[in-house]
C-alpha cells in the first residue's frame, strides 16, 4: 500500500507495518501505544517535548542526538556509556556530572602521587 500527498486521519491497531519506510512525514502528535519498535533506525528525527513511558531501549545508540533540557526518571541507566559529549549543566541527583568528573580526577591523582619517606 502506498500513501502519497494526504492529510487524512490514519488508525491502525492491530496491524504490522514491518520494513515500512516513512520520508518527509509529518507524525506530529502520534500516540504509539504497545508499539514494537525494535531495530527502528531514525535520522533526522524532531523528538522534541515527545514522551517515551515504559520503554524498552536496552542496546540502543544515540548518536549526534540534541538533549539539551531533557529528563531521565525512575529508569535503568545501568551499564550506559556516555562518549565524546557536552555535559555542561548536567546532573545527576542534583550532582553536577562535570563536579562528579573533576573531583574523581582529583581523586585518581592523589592517589598516583607517591608518599614521602
């Protein structure tokens, strides 16, 4: 099935849209509930003020991705790498990450300095 050039109204549940490609699409408003996304590839994508609740991101890649003001709640960050980014004005409990980076830099430095005798 092909849509081209239509600004209808689209409901679909309990269908599959496997290997679909959506280009130079307006979702502006989607509501995607019990949605399978898995190995969905997204460039150029506007998530702004978007939602994700009861997620699955588990081996997801962000890369060149803008998250500027965004929030992370009640989730499971464990075993994240964070590489090459702008962490200014980033937090963690209310702990500064580059606080967090500079004061454990401290740290490994105090402790490869070498006692006197």
């Amino acid at each position: 099935m092909e849509i081209k050039k239509t600004h209808d109204l689209l409901a679909v549940s309990h269908s599959s849209l496997a290997n679909s490609t959506f280009e130079e699409t307006n979702l502006s408003n989607v509501v995607m509930e019990n949605t399978n996304l898995a190995s969905a590839r997204m460039d150029g994508v506007n998530l702004s003020s978007a939602a994700l609740r009861d997620a699955c991101m588990a081996s997801a890649a962000f890369e060149s991705v803008n998250m500027a003001n965004a929030r992370v709640d009640n989730s499971n960050l464990s075993m994240v790498a964070i590489r090459n980014c702008e962490l200014a004005g980033m937090s963690i409990n209310g702990i500064l990450v580059t606080d967090m980076i500079a004061a454990y830099n401290q740290l490994g430095q105090a402790q490869t300095t070498t006692p006197c005798e």
